[in-house]
C-alpha cells in the first residue's frame, strides 16, 4: 500500500472523526444529561451550546490556517491534505453556531436577530465572519477551483485571512472579563499570518537575486 493510499484510508477517516468529537461531546451532554442548568452546560445551557460551537469554529479555522506553515516546516506536503476537510468543518461548526443563536437564543425572531446584527458589534463582525465563509465553502471543491480558474480561485480564498482576523475579533469583543484565551487565539493567527509574510518575502527576495538567463 503506497503512502498516498494509506493516508487516504487510514489517516482521512481517523482526522473526520476527530474532527466530530466535540459535536458528539455536546450531543451526549444535551441527550445524556439534558438542558437543565445541573446538566453540566452551567445556568445558560443555550448560551452554553452557541459558545461551545463557535469556539470549536474559530479553532478549526486557525487549525485550517496552521496547514500551510505546517507543511513548510515539516518539508512534506502531507497536511495539505487535509485542509479542505477541516475548512469545511470550520464552516460546519460556525453554521451550527449561528443556527443555534437563530433557532434555540433568539427562537427565528428575524426583527430581534437583525436588532442584534445592527447594535451589537460582536454579533455584526461574527455575521460577517460566517458570511465571509460561505464562498470559502461553497468553492472548495475541485470543480469549483476549475471553473474559476486558479488565480482567482486563490484570490477569493484569501478571504479566510480576514475571516481568521475578524473571528478572533468577534471572540475577544464576546468575552468581558478573561481575555487570556482570546490573546492566545489572536497570538496563534498573528504567528500563522506572520509566517505568511516572512515566506511571501522570501519568494519575491529570491525571485530578484534569480539569474535572468
């Protein structure tokens, strides 16, 4: 069996189900223990579930933005191959989340969710966020990368440095009190943008000193 089959057998089944870990977590605490506030969601079980989502969004989204690096430094282009997937569960997590604002917080009441949208920042950047990673999964597919052509396909997904910058906004202006996780997030995305930088850099100083032939 080569590598290339064994990663695709083994290695991909194994990150899928990792990646539905939390969510069955939450499933068999709302199933197991149920919403009452001794059920091990605390006294907000509903705020308790939207937090639980989309901080799991915002870790697969920086998770998805670590390939790249990670692939760099190892010197191997196995991660890669596994962006896609966890892209699209970042996308999976945050729907969740902003469907369970929707239906179980604010019960599909449309003129207090836009209400929201409107006076509360934290609510309008996190909107933008999951708004910014539709296209992202809408065109992750290989067919979509052939319709729209490589360049503008990498073009359009460079939006998810934004979504990455303004997820960790949504998350600090959420949090009151504690903002050592935030900062670490925003630690952790700055390190991955940086390395981007530093790389891009690189490329272009090698670039000029090439011999022109």
């Amino acid at each position: 069996m080569t590598p290339e089959i064994r990663i695709r057998w083994i290695a991909k089944p194994l990150v899928f189900a990792l990646c539905l870990g939390p969510l069955a977590w939450l499933l068999w605490q709302v199933f197991t223990l149920g919403l009452t506030p001794a059920g091990g969601l605390g006294a907000n079980p509903i705020e308790a579930i939207n937090r639980f989502l989309g901080d799991w969004a915002l870790r697969f989204l920086l998770v998805t933005l670590a390939i790249s690096p990670l692939s760099g430094v190892i010197g191997r282009p196995t991660p890669i191959r596994f962006r896609r997937m966890l892209g699209l569960f970042a996308f999976a997590y945050a729907t969740l989340h902003i469907s369970s604002y929707v239906g179980f917080d604010q019960r599909f009441d449309w003129g207090d969710i836009w209400g929201d949208i409107v006076k509360r920042n934290y609510i309008t950047v996190g909107m933008a966020t999951f708004l910014m990673l539709v296209p992202l999964a809408a065109t992750s597919t290989k067919g979509m990368v052939r319709r729209l052509g490589g360049a503008r396909w990498l073009k359009l997904h460079r939006l998810v440095y934004v979504a990455g910058i303004t997820g960790v906004f949504h998350f600090t202006m959420m949090i009151k009190a504690d903002l050592r996780e935030p900062m670490a997030y925003a630690a952790v995305l700055a390190l991955l943008l940086g390395y981007r930088v530093v790389r891009r850099k690189g490329r272009r100083r090698r670039t000029r000193k090439a011999p022109s032939g």
